[in-house]
C-alpha cells in the first residue's frame, strides 16, 4: 500500500514529482475543509506513511499499512496485511486513504476494502487514479491500463521508466466511476481533472 517508490521518482523524475505533489497538497487541504478536522480529531490512514504526518498539527493520527512505520506520542503505527481492519465499528472520526484501494488486489478485495473502511468511520475520505485517464501514474505508461498482461511485461521491459516492479503494476487495478458508485453507495464522488480528463476521483461522506 505504501508508495515507496517516491524518493525515486523525485530524483528521477522532478517535474512528474511537482506535478503529483501539487496535486497531493490541493487533495488533503480540500480533504482538512471538506471534512472539518482539527488536531484532536482521531483519523485512520490507510495505507500513509509517518512522514506525511509528522509535521502536520494533528494529535490522534493511526496508520495502517502493509509495511512498518514510525510512531510518536501523536502517531500510531500499525503493520496491516489486509483483510478486516483491527478496529470497532465508528472507531475513527474520520477515515483518509490516497492511492490506496487500486493496490489492494481483485474487484473482491476492493469491495472488501470498501466495506471495511465504511466499518471503522461514518466519515471518509479516499482518491484514486481514475481508470480512463490515458497516462497510467503507476508504470507511467500511456493507456498501460488497458493492454493484455503480457504485452505489459514487455512494454516494462523495454521502458522501464517506472520504479514499480512489474508484479506490482500487474496487480493493480484502477477503478471506473461506476465501480466507486457501487463500492461506496452512500458517497459523493468528485472527479479531478486534468486537460478536462478525468485524473481520479475523490470519495467522501462528512455526515
């Protein structure tokens, strides 16, 4: 879940980085307005990491992910391999996840992803890459979404731009507005564009 693929791609890649970093601060500021948190509210992040956090003014942050990560007085950290979430229902104020449930497996687990989040928090916030956008942010490949597996593990081959391995690329699964609609029935769901595409969608309930 974790992307750690970005200290590569900033150095590799600095302008594709300003670009994604734009858009990943205008993200979580609409999210802090959207959603009205403050510092005491207590937010599960899933799939983030301690770095994102630890400079921001919040005092009650739990991150869930794949990998170990960092905990302070404010932050706590929890290694987390799928499946149901180790929490109570409503636990959480408010639920924040970026780029995370297109990494998370089949259409299935997605749905179980979805379910789960829904569990834990009445409030939530996600984004994900939008499906038709032609430019595939993870193998950073245009329209690599929509080929056969085997032509991705050659067009990786021979343009290994990305910094994800190939079985990564392969098992993600980007998501189509109609898909998000059914997975999240009680959302509202803004796209984000770019050039008029649709870059990813934003999907949230704040009541």
């Amino acid at each position: 879940m974790k992307n750690f693929q970005t200290d590569d791609v900033k150095k590799k890649y600095p302008v594709y980085y300003k670009v994604s970093n734009y858009y990943r601060n205008k993200r979580f500021n609409f999210f802090q307005k959207l959603m009205a948190v403050n510092k005491n509210s207590s937010i599960l992040d899933v799939g983030g990491t301690f770095d994102f956090w630890k400079d921001l003014d919040f005092e009650n942050v739990t991150i869930i992910n794949v990998i170990a990560e960092k905990s302070n007085d404010k932050i706590k950290s929890i290694i987390y391999g799928g499946g149901h979430m180790p929490f109570n229902d409503y636990e959480f104020d408010v639920v924040f996840s970026n780029s995370v449930i297109e990494h998370v497996g089949d259409f299935c687990d997605q749905k179980l992803f979805a379910t789960e989040v829904q569990r834990v928090s009445k409030r939530y916030f996600l984004q994900t890459p939008s499906f038709w956008f032609p430019y595939e942010p993870h193998a950073m490949i245009p329209f690599f979404q929509f080929i056969p597996s085997n032509l991705k593990m050659w067009l990786r081959a021979v343009y290994p731009k990305s910094t994800y391995p190939i079985e990564e690329l392969l098992s993600i699964r980007l998501l189509t507005k109609r898909e998000l609609k059914y997975l999240f029935p009680d959302a509202t769901i803004i796209t984000e564009r770019m050039f008029l595409l649709p870059k990813s969608y934003y999907i949230f309930k704040n009541t």
